[in-house]
C-alpha cells in the first residue's frame, strides 16, 4: 500500500527505486553519467534540511579517468576497482567553517555568531549536517535513476590531503561511486530488522 506524506502519494514504483529495491552496488555498466545528472543531484540535495540551513557539504565529483585513479590510489584494496570503474565517484567532504556563509544561508538572525570561537562544535555541525547531506545525495541519485556505491574504506586523510590541499578547513568524510549498477557484482541483500528490534514509540 503506498505510504502517505500529507496530501501527496509516492507510488510504490517510486519507494522501490529509492529504499526498497535500491542496492549498494560494487560493479558498474559501461554506461555514462553526465555532467547535467550530477547537477541534478546536487540540485535536489542542496533542498534536504539541514541545521540553520548550514551548507557544511563539500563535494568533489571524480569524474576523469586521472581523478578517478587518483582517489583509487587512497582506497583500501577492495574498492580501488569500485572507484576506477564507476562512471564518476564523489568525494563528501565537510567544511569546518561553514559558518562563514551563514549570513546569506540564514540571514533571519546572528547565526555565524552562534559558532565563532568553537572550532570543536564547528567540527560537530559540519560531521552531522555533512552527513545529512550525503544521505540526501544517496537518495537523489536513486531518485533520477542512478545507482550508488558509498564507501568508508579509504585513507581519508590523505584524500584530505591530495583533494583539498587549497582549503585546510575541509575534511575529506567518506566517497560514493555513482553510476548504473551491475547486478552481477551484488550480494543478496543483508537482514533488516523489523521494527519493534530497534525502536519505542513513548
């Protein structure tokens, strides 16, 4: 039955293509992401919330064969070929003052003043709220058709090192594949569990 947001019914189709049905893939199709598709995803991201509409979100997209073989070169051995193959892999980086833009992102009071002087719980909004928006971006490029890749397994200091070496506040957080999946190269899917395992509703 489909699930109901307010007055707005996604269709089943659509729950399947975002969570339901959508996998972590490991292998790619030969097949091109564009330079339009990856604004796209940017373009529905940017709108997911996020604390005082903080932008913390940096995003490098590894699209060149260099770039991509660059990035691999940081990843542990059995995501290199994740990285290479995949017709573009993204870094998701966080900016650690971000609150410099907070003026124009939240002009509605003195937010940036909020965090001046707090390097620590500037790293804190930037980890969480970077971390918001890759989820956003997972589901936007599920949302357009594409499928996704996101990995940890990779020295992230030194991709904090060789891709953002020109601006020492980003972080480097962890890197997504993005590309139309290879069915082949999946597992069956792991357990999730049911509700009552993990929640209380009080």
């Amino acid at each position: 039955m489909p699930i109901k947001f307010h007055d707005h019914v996604l269709s089943d189709d659509a729950l399947d293509q975002i969570f339901r049905e959508a996998r972590s893939y490991n292998g790619w199709l030969d097949k091109d992401v564009s330079e339009q598709q990856i604004a796209d995803i940017y373009e529905l991201l940017k709108m997911g919330p996020t604390s005082a509409n903080m932008q913390p979100g940096r995003f490098i997209w590894c699209k060149s064969k260099e770039s991509k073989e660059r990035l691999a070169e940081h990843a542990s051995d059995n995501n290199k070929d994740k990285v290479r193959t995949a017709p573009v892999c993204v870094i998701i980086g966080y900016d650690i003052d971000f609150h410099e833009h907070l003026p124009w992102l939240f002009p509605h009071t003195d937010a940036k003043s909020w965090f001046e002087g707090d390097e620590d719980g500037r790293k804190e909004g930037a980890s969480r709220n970077s971390a918001l928006q890759g989820a956003y971006l997972l589901i936007a490029a599920r949302a357009i058709g594409l499928d996704c890749g996101p990995m940890s397994g990779v020295d992230l200091d030194a991709v904090t090192k060789d891709f953002f070496a020109d601006e020492p506040k980003y972080r480097a957080d962890w890197i997504c594949s993005i590309g139309y999946g290879d069915e082949t190269t999946i597992f069956d899917r792991s357990p999730r569990p049911d509700f009552d395992k993990f929640n209380r509703v009080i």
